[in-house]
C-alpha cells in the first residue's frame, strides 16, 4: 500500500529509498524526481526511485513537490474539485474512485461496457481493470460520466446487499475483551464493522457481494463475569447488533474506508463470535 496516493501517482516511503509511480502523462514528475534527485528507473517495479542517503532527500518536501507540480500542470479547476472528492472512497471491491492532485483512478468490473468507452477515450487500453487518467489530458465530458456510473453502481450493490436484512439484528457473544470491544468501537449507539467471514459464521445464507465491510449498529452491550480455569475473573460479553439501513450503510462504509487505516476502528472477523447466534427481526425480540 502507497504511503502517498495521489491517485495517478503513488509514493513509497521507507528509510532507505523513496518510490515514486506514476501514469505516462506525467512527464513533470518523472523530470522532477530525475533531475533534482537523481532517481533511477526500477523496471521489476515499474517507478522512479530516489536514494535517501545519496540524495539527501526529505521525503515530506519530496511529496509537497510533487504534489505541486501535478496540480501546476492539471487545469486550475481540477485543485478545488480534488479537495473536495478527495476522501471519497467506494464501498465495495468491485469499484474504485480515486480522485487526487494526479487526476483520477477508476476501477470496473472486467467485462463492464465502462472499458470500452475508457479505451476509446484515452486512447489506450488498461491492465486489471484499472484506469490511471491524468487530470492534464481527460476529457471531463467523457470521464464524468464514467465516474457517476461507477458511484451509482457501487451503492446499488450496497443498497441490495442490506436491503433483505433491514431491521434484522443479531444476538450472541463475542469473543473479546472489553478493550478490544472499544477498539471496535461496540458501543451502544454506535457503528461497528465487520467482514463478510464473520457474518457468514452467523447467517451462512448470506451472499458475499463483495462489500469491503458490513456495517452494525450496536443496539445492546452486556457484561458478566464467567470464571474460566485459565481465568477466573473472566468477562463474556453479549451484544446485540442490527443492520444498518442500505442508504445509511452505504455511507457509513465508504466513511469509514475514508478513514487512515490506524484511524479506523477494528473490524469484527471469523473469530469474535463465540457458539451459537440468534437472528431475528428488530420487532420479534421481546420486550
């Protein structure tokens, strides 16, 4: 994973070298990197590399000036519209919107009429399903569209994936502590996530739709002591949690993919839930 995404153009930093990949078009990155850091091309990885230590280079002021100098060479309009859509991030695997100071990286299903239109507007054709188009030289008549497109049928996947379980909740205990439970962010009240394993342990009828995760919210959080012979002061934990709305869910999702990766709370997997599960609708609990 990048440490700077710049959507066209994508950093790696580590102590000793910094990566730089970028699309073809951008011929003021590849003169940037080359001429004031002395970067070598490494073809096994396709990108621009800058030695450290040979270059005394900062990798902050060696991202701000790359930065810059996308945007010097994108159309003054594209600045204000890259801040605005630049945490947008779809909610499924199978889409990808990427907006930054690069340009914009999209994703489509293999096979989806997208790519032809794709191919046909820029010229070229893409690998894997990715398209990498420069702000410099895309057509926004042609591109926004696209983009549209894919934001739509990325919530449609959503909206009918939870469609069939709105108001449906599920009750039973977790494996975990309750730290890891916050860490989780299982509060009454609150939004937790969980990856397809885990709701499948629990309903095996679900289908995967290839959502990145599957948002809760947690209606119920209940503590009791249960001594164990490894741990007699032991805490099992019960929670109640319902599917969130397809609209609402598809929002809280792609917020939360929004998120940096130590930012986000941990997401419940294969091993949180602890024996046998209820599933029922919100109005067939008693009480």
């Amino acid at each position: 994973m990048p440490s700077i995404d710049f959507a066209t153009t994508q950093i790696f930093i580590d102590d000793n070298f910094i990566d730089v990949s970028f699309e073809f078009a951008h011929d003021e990155v590849k003169n940037l990197v080359k001429q004031t850091y002395r970067a070598i091309f490494v073809k096994d990885r396709r990108c621009w590399r800058i030695n450290r230590s040979f270059s005394k280079a900062d990798p902050d002021v060696v991202v701000k000036e790359i930065e810059n100098a996308l945007y010097e060479h994108a159309p003054a309009v594209w600045k204000p519209f890259a801040d605005k859509h630049k945490d947008f991030h779809c909610a499924t695997k199978r889409y990808d919107i990427k907006v930054g100071p690069g340009g914009i990286r999209l994703i489509f299903p293999a096979g989806h009429a997208a790519h032809y239109k794709l191919k046909k507007s820029m010229g070229h054709d893409t690998k894997l399903s990715t398209w990498y188009l420069p702000a410099k030289i895309i057509d926004p008549k042609e591109i926004m569209p696209l983009v549209a497109r894919a934001n739509q049928e990325d919530q449609k996947i959503v909206i009918e994936a939870l469609e069939p379980y709105e108001r449906r909740t599920l009750r039973g205990v977790l494996n975990m502590t309750p730290q890891e439970a916050d860490e989780s962010n299982i509060q009454v009240g609150n939004v937790c996530f969980a990856d397809f394993q885990f709701v499948s342990r629990i309903e095996p009828h679900v289908a995967d739709q290839h959502l990145y995760y599957w948002p809760f919210k947690v209606l119920e959080r209940e503590e009791k002591v249960v001594p164990t012979e490894e741990n007699p002061e032991h805490i099992e934990m019960t929670v109640r949690l319902m599917y969130m709305p397809p609209a609402s869910g598809c929002s809280a999702i792609r917020k939360y993919m929004s998120l940096p990766i130590d930012a986000r709370p941990w997401p419940l997997d294969l091993t949180r839930p602890s024996g046998r599960w209820k599933s029922k609708t919100l109005d067939s609990w008693p009480g």
